[in-house]
C-alpha cells in the first residue's frame, strides 16, 4: 500500500480534508509568527528609545 493510500485510509478516506487542515494550521502559524516579530520589533524601537534617553542624562 502506498503512503498516500495509508494515509487516506487513516482519515477516513478524504485526505483534501486533512491537507486542508494542515494548511490552516500553517496559516495560523505563520499569523501568530508574523504577530510576535511585530511585537518584538515595537520593543527594540521602544528599547532603544530608552538607552538613548539614558545616555542623554
């Protein structure tokens, strides 16, 4: 039996439907990752701010 059939029969016989998932799963992580570097980013801008009015007192 192929890998492709093993793997349909394991869910149930509609493999789109898994594939499909899959793809959702990385949309969302992709999402979540995109989110965090925005986050991480606003921080070094506002660490940054800070050091610089450190150094200026």
């Amino acid at each position: 039996m192929s890998k492709f059939a093993q793997a349909a029969e394991e869910t149930n016989g509609d493999p789109i439907q898994d594939v499909s998932g899959d793809n959702d799963l990385l949309f969302l992580k992709k999402q979540k990752e995109d989110e965090i570097r925005m986050k991480l980013d606003q921080f070094a801008r506002e660490l940054s701010q800070v050091k610089k009015q450190r150094d200026q007192h």
